[in-house]
C-alpha cells in the first residue's frame, strides 16, 4: 500500500494509542483524544 492518498481530508489519530482513525470514530471520542492531522491540499485553497 502506498502512502500517498487522493483524499485530501484532515485524518485523524488517536491521542492515546497513535492509531489513525475515520473521521466517525474520531467524532465519538472527546476532542481532547483525537489529532487532527491537516494534509496540504496542493492546488487548492484552504477551506
């Protein structure tokens, strides 16, 4: 599997453990949990 992804989403990571997660698991975890990991968006303005 390559890194490269063609999302372009923020992912998310586990505080705790470090496991990256999907943006559902991250919204049921409190915010202080989950890492937000911006990805930078060649060619596109930031939103």
């Amino acid at each position: 599997m390559s890194k490269k992804t063609s999302k372009t989403t923020p992912r998310y990571r586990d505080a705790g453990t470090g496991h990256l997660l999907s943006e559902a698991q991250a919204k049921k975890l409190p915010k202080n949990q989950v890492v937000q990991e911006r990805l930078p968006k060649p060619g596109h303005g930031v939103k």
